[in-house]
C-alpha cells in the first residue's frame, strides 16, 4: 500500500489550447475571425499528449554543433532531435512564419499572431527561427529585386530542413546577426566588415557575439561598408551549391531557450547582397526588429497563459487542510491576479496584432499608434513575464519545481524576451526616442486611451497623470522606465474597459493604477469578482 497515488493532479492534455476568452476575442475583432477553425484545429494539436511529447523531447535534447566531417572538411552543421523538426514542421504549415506578407486577405498578420500564441505554448525555442522567418520580410522589402527573389521561399508553406541552395528549396528560413562582443545592443559599435566585389555582391569578415538560429538557410547581417553600416544578406549555401564562408565557432550554452540553437560565427570573406542603401543599416534592420519585438510581446503573452492554466488546473485536483486548493481564499486571489495579468498581456497582444496589419495596409494612424504602443508592450509584458512565471510555479510547489511539470523550462524560457530585440533599457529609451521624434505617435497612443474616457474614474487620473509626467521633461531619461510602465498600464486598462467584461477591467484599474493591491501577485482587493476571473483562466 505504499505506491498509492492520490490527490495529485492529472496531466493537462487533450485540451484546445485556443479555448482562450481572450485571445477569440481578439481574434474576432481584430477582422481574423475567418482563422478561427485553423486556429481550434491547431490548438487541439497543441494540447494533445503528442505535441507535448516533442517539446520535452526537444528541450531534452538540444542541438549539437557538428563543425567538421570524419575526414576534417569544415561542415558547419546543427543536429537537432526529430521532435524538433515537428515543432517547425507544424509551425511552417500553419503559417506561423512569413505566410502573412503574401496575403491581402484583412487580418492576415493577426491570424498569425494567434497561432503563434498558441503554439508557442508547445515550446518556445522554435519560435525563434518562425520569429526571424517572419520579420526579416519587412526589411527585405527595402530592395524590391531581393524580397522578389525570396518572398515567395519564405513564405511557403514547406519545411525543407538541410544546407542547399536556397532558392531550390520548397521553402527557407531567415536568421539574424546584429550583436557582437563589443556592442551588444550598441549596433554601430560593430566591427565587421563588408568589401564591395566586382558582381555588386559583398565580401563579410568579422566575429558576430550571438548569431540567432545558425541552421537557417539566409541571414539579416550588419556589417561596415565604405559607406557605414549596412545591412546585408548573407545565405548560408551559394547559388552555385558551394558553402558560404560562414564557420560557426561554438554554440551557447544559454538559461533557457535551449532546444534552439544560438551561435558564435565568423565570416571570412562571406558573399552577401545589400539590403538597402549603405549607411542606413540601422533603419533597415530595424524593420526586422519592430516585427520581432511583437513576437516578444506574443511569446511573453503565451508564457502567462501557459503558466496561469496549468496553476488553475493544479489547485483544482489538488487538495490541502480539507479543501481544494482552489477553493483556499488566498489561493484564489493569486491564481485570480495571475489571471488578470494573462488576459491583460493577450489582450494588448491582440491590439498590437491588429494595428500591425493596419499599419502595413497603410493606415497612418494606426502606424503610429504601433510606432509607441509596440515599444510600451515590449517593455512591459516581456518584463512581467519572469516574476509571472515564478508566482504560477509556486502554485504547484514542489511538483512545480521538478522538470517533469515543465513549470522550470516555462521559468527559464521567461526573461528571454524581456533581452531580446532591446534589452529593458533599449526598450524604455526607444519610448522616449517615438515621442521626441514622432509627435503623432503620442497623439495617437492618447487616441486610444480617450476611447475609454469617463468609463472609470481611477484610469481617467492615470491618463491625467501620465499627461503630466510626459509634459515635465526633467530627468525623463532617467524616468524612462517609469514612463514606460505608465503608459503600458494606462493602455491596458484603457482596453479592457473597453473590451474585457467589468469583472476584469474593475480589478485591473482597481490593483494597477488605484494602488488596491501590493506589489506581489495574490494581493487583489477581496471586493472584487475573483470568481470570474480564474473562470476565464481554466481549459
């Protein structure tokens, strides 16, 4: 009798991962209701025991650099586990990279979104690839020949794993290389060169610090050209089927995101294409980067969901002091708070999806509503992500703690975005930089948050407030953090009391901006409707 298992909460699979109030929500208003079926279909597989599987396999074996073949030729090849290769497969099928840019169809970039959102919560690490897959469109477009050359491979619908020809393939994949040892998220303190070659292409040496996703089949890469830093593509096989001098010299042994592969590399007098004009290489990669930065914003959004459900799930099998623990009032308010964070990460998540497809369609507005509210989002979510993460761990205790739960990969996985594409400070910065340069950018985030004037009295002050605090320039760099958080919560709660039912939005406005709660996660005003909010949180 010693092997009796009881009061242990089941697995959570054969769920849709979709079922998300939110999130359909999001998806509906946002003119991507159309995707709603891909998007159950896909959440389904999301939370089936198969999918599940890959990602631990995944995560448990992680890439291998393999640099030279048994006879010492330089190879400079990634191998991943097979479950890998299902997560990208499922990922590409779906659409989750470059799909969108070939589409009219309203709603297209929001479509995407959604299902990122959802299969992000399978793994995250191969989200990395899709990620630059998917932005790198943005800044192609800056030369018309080369997205004509590439679009079409980037956006297909094939997964065609393995160093070939490109423009071969049924279908590639687009990686990224900024950083380096020195810089950092300094850009232009880069050192790499590029030398123009007689065919217009260039030659590229120099040493990149983090190379995102090496296995990829082309590269976003800076480097400094006779007229300043460029932006260059730089593909991993040549057309003639002769492997790019591209050697990866080791692979990062990184916190979390570790099914995927990050690596050191050096170029010696590897051929690449401009991107754009010589010298503007930071405002066209930057187009690669604000695409990026909302995948941040998703994938924080998706780890929330992630953890708040599973923390659900666990307090309502799991009983303690004769009651479950979802029943225990003080459970309640953390699982409630965590809860009310999801939504208010998927909810932002949605608006910025949709101002996306919006802005891209030409609306000037909404351009410039994305130009400052993107900046916020990335700031703000990406930050709440890790301490979100560690409050929905604790909720299962110990079971949490050991790696079977995936609370601990969940954990790791958490700061990643809040580094990448601008680490806290580049974000905050980069908030002050939308204001002071774009005076429509402010006018169009006040746009917003007008549309929910008068509705509660506590986000009428913060709107006033953060007014005021923008008006006083003094110390506004030191106060960028501050002013990011501002803005990120007035326009949350500016859309949930507008979008969200009252139970959601009274309790945001009430804990973030009246100052009703503490500063840790299960410290909401006992008057509020607790009960709703973990109703929307269980699958």
């Amino acid at each position: 009798m010693t092997h009796d298992v009881f009061n242990q909460a089941p697995p959570l699979t054969g769920h849709d991962v979709s079922a998300d109030a939110a999130l359909l929500a999001g998806l509906a208003r946002e003119d991507a209701g159309w995707a709603t079926g891909e998007l159950h279909r896909l959440g389904t597989l999301a939370g089936s025991d198969q999918a599940g599987e890959w990602g631990r396999l995944a995560n448990e074996h992680p890439p291998v650099l393999r640099t030279h073949d048994r006879y010492g030729h330089r190879i400079d090849e990634v191998e991943f586990h097979p479950a890998w290769h299902e997560l990208m497969t499922v990922a590409v099928e779906n659409g989750l990279h470059a799909t969108p840019w070939s589409s009219a169809r309203p709603g297209a970039h929001m479509a995407r979104a959604a299902k990122f959102y959802v299969w992000s919560q399978v793994e995250a690490g191969h989200g990395c690839p899709i990620s630059m897959t998917y932005a790198s469109v943005a800044a192609l477009r800056h030369s018309p020949a080369l997205a004509a050359d590439w679009e079409p491979a980037l956006a297909s619908r094939s997964y065609d794993f393995g160093l070939r020809p490109p423009l071969g393939k049924r279908g590639v994949l687009a990686g990224m290389a900024m950083t380096e040892k020195q810089g950092g998220s300094d850009v232009r303190a880069g050192t790499t060169r590029a030398e123009p070659l007689s065919d217009g292409s260039y030659a590229l040496t120099g040493h990149k610090w983090f190379n995102s996703a090496p296995m990829c089949d082309v590269f976003l890469v800076l480097a400094q050209a006779p007229g300043g830093l460029s932006c260059f593509l730089l593909p991993r096989v040549l057309p003639d089927g002769t492997r790019n001098a591209v050697h990866l010299m080791r692979l990062k042994d990184k916190l979390g995101n570790r099914s995927n592969a990050s690596a050191e590399v050096e170029y010696h007098g590897a051929v690449a294409w401009l991107v754009g004009e010589e010298g503007r290489g930071v405002r066209t990669i930057l187009e690669m980067v604000n695409m990026t930065r909302l995948d941040c914003v998703i994938g924080s959004a998706a780890g929330m969901r992630y953890g708040v459900t599973r923390a659900v799930h666990h307090a309502a099998h799991r009983g303690a002091f004769g009651r479950k623990l979802i029943d225990q009032p003080l459970m309640r308010n953390v699982l409630a708070d965590l809860a009310l964070e999801s939504e208010a990460a998927t909810t932002l998540m949605t608006r910025l999806a949709g101002a996306t497809d919006r802005a891209i369609a030409g609306d000037r507005a909404e351009s410039a509503l994305r130009r400052t509210a993107l900046a916020v989002g990335k700031y703000w979510v990406c930050k709440r992500g890790p301490v979100h993460a560690a409050e929905a761990l604790e909720c299962l205790g110990g079971n949490g703690y050991v790696e079977e739960s995936q609370m601990p990969r969940l954990f790791r996985e958490s700061p990643l975005n809040g580094i990448w594409e601008g680490s806290g400070n580049v974000a905050a910065l980069d908030v002050l930089r939308a204001l002071g340069r774009e005076p429509e950018a402010l006018e169009a985030f006040f746009a917003e948050v007008s549309l929910a004037a008068g509705a509660d009295r506590h986000l009428d002050d913060a709107a006033d407030r953060l007014r005021k605090s923008l008006g006083d320039l003094t110390d506004i760099e030191a106060r960028a953090r501050r002013v990011a958080e501002d803005m990120a919560l007035v326009l949350q709660a500016s859309l949930l009391v507008r979008l969200a039912p009252p139970a959601v939005a009274d309790a945001f406005c009430a804990s973030r901006l009246a100052g009703e709660a503490g500063r840790a996660f299960g410290t909401l005003p006992p008057r509020l409707d607790l009960d709703a909010l973990i109703e929307r949180a269980i699958v």
